[in-house]
C-alpha cells in the first residue's frame, strides 16, 4: 500500500522505489538483518521479493507500507521500514525496521515529553540501536479553559482548532466538551482522528503527511476547495 511519507528532524521516511534495490537485497540477504525475521534470502529470492514488493505498493489499497529511511544529512537511504496494519479499526499496527550494518549499534539519544507513546524507542532499540531518553519539558493538562477562548469557541467564532496529539485530544474534550461541535477540528494523523471521534467529535480534516506542515496544507486544501 502506498503511503504519504514523514519526516523526524533527522530521517525521512519514504516510499520506497526502484532506486533502492540495492539496499533491499542487501539487507534481505545479510544473516544479521534477518536475523529475527527468518533465513535470509538468496540474491535471486531478494530480487524477486524487492519486485513484488514494488508491485504490490502500486496496486494494493490495502496491507503493509514500505518506507525507505533516508538520514537527512548524507541523503542516503541507511534501512527500511515496514508498517503492517493488524486492527484496521482500533488503528493498531506492527512496525518493522531493518538497517544498514554500518548504523547499527548507534547509541541515540531521544529527547522527548514526559508522557507520550514509546513507539519510537522500542523501533530504535529493536533495529539494533542503543537509546538513552530524557525528558526535556513536561506535559501537563490544564484543569480549566482560558474563559476567553471558551466564549468565543461557544459563540462559533473559531475557524479550526488544530489537534496534534491524542493527549491533546482527550484534553480538548474535556476542556471543552459540546462546544467543539460548533468549531472544525483538524486532526495530524488518523490515530489522532480516531481519539475525536471516539470521543463523539470526529474531524473535518486528517492531515496526509502527519507534521505540521502537513496540517497546515490540508487545511489550505480544504479552504481552496470550499464553493
């Protein structure tokens, strides 16, 4: 399945093309590589599973996404990434990553909040890198809205409120409740989008590339496309 790529300060994630051939036979045949995924494959297996791969992003609406990992500041692809859906309606997935001998073993250091998703760490450390994490802000949520925004949020004068967070999510609900409905709310990723609309507030708009900038061109898209 073919899937909007995103981006960390450091990586991009890509979809992956016929330029990576290379990487992904290399990987596919190495014993390391494989070493928690089977045998590893002959070069002729390799050539026909990087084909079929291709293949299957192209025509496939459904099954795994492929990514290639491309560091920034080389610009050169260093692995591969697969994201298999398992509960399509509980947005719940397996990740799989697979480096490049040369970067594995790297010792990374992850700044993150002091709550959020391990998701990150456990990819890191399972294709070979050792992380230490330390928490650089705090996340917290407020016990009560700012009165002003909760006046003009009730009187439906706010366009859209941007949710970059399941957190934030939750946190909105709560702060604000049935006023929401009288606003659109703008979700970063389908993740995000399914916290709203478990919540009774689903989004007008899910942002396709899941940064910011992605959010902020869907709703640019969805303004341009109003009658």
């Amino acid at each position: 399945m073919r899937a909007p790529g995103f981006q960390t300060a450091r990586l991009r994630m890509r979809a992956l093309s016929e330029g990576d051939q290379a990487l992904f036979c290399r990987l596919y045949t190495d014993a390391e590589s494989m070493r928690f995924i089977g045998r590893p494959l002959s070069m002729t297996r390799a050539l026909a599973a990087f084909h079929w791969t291709l293949q299957s992003i192209r025509e496939e609406s459904t099954g795994p996404c492929f990514f290639a990992i491309v560091a920034k500041a080389s610009k050169r692809a260093v692995g591969l990434c697969a994201i298999q859906p398992v509960v399509r309606t509980a947005q719940r997935a397996e990740i799989g990553i697979m480096l490049a001998p040369e970067v594995r073993g790297k010792r990374v250091l992850l700044a993150r909040a002091s709550r959020g998703r391990e998701i990150l760490a456990e990819m890191l450390a399972a294709a070979g890198a050792t992380v230490d994490q330390v928490v650089v802000y705090e996340s917290r949520d407020i016990a009560s809205p700012d009165l002003s925004i909760a006046e003009i949020l009730a009187d439906g004068k706010v366009d859209y409120i941007t949710v970059t967070s399941s957190a934030i999510a939750r946190s909105l609900v709560n702060l604000f409740g049935d006023a929401l409905h009288k606003t659109r709310l703008a979700a970063i990723s389908p993740l995000t989008a399914s916290v709203l609309a478990e919540h009774g507030v689903p989004p007008a708009i899910v942002a396709e590339t899941y940064t910011t900038d992605g959010l902020v061109s869907a709703i640019l898209a969805a303004e341009a496309g109003k009658p």
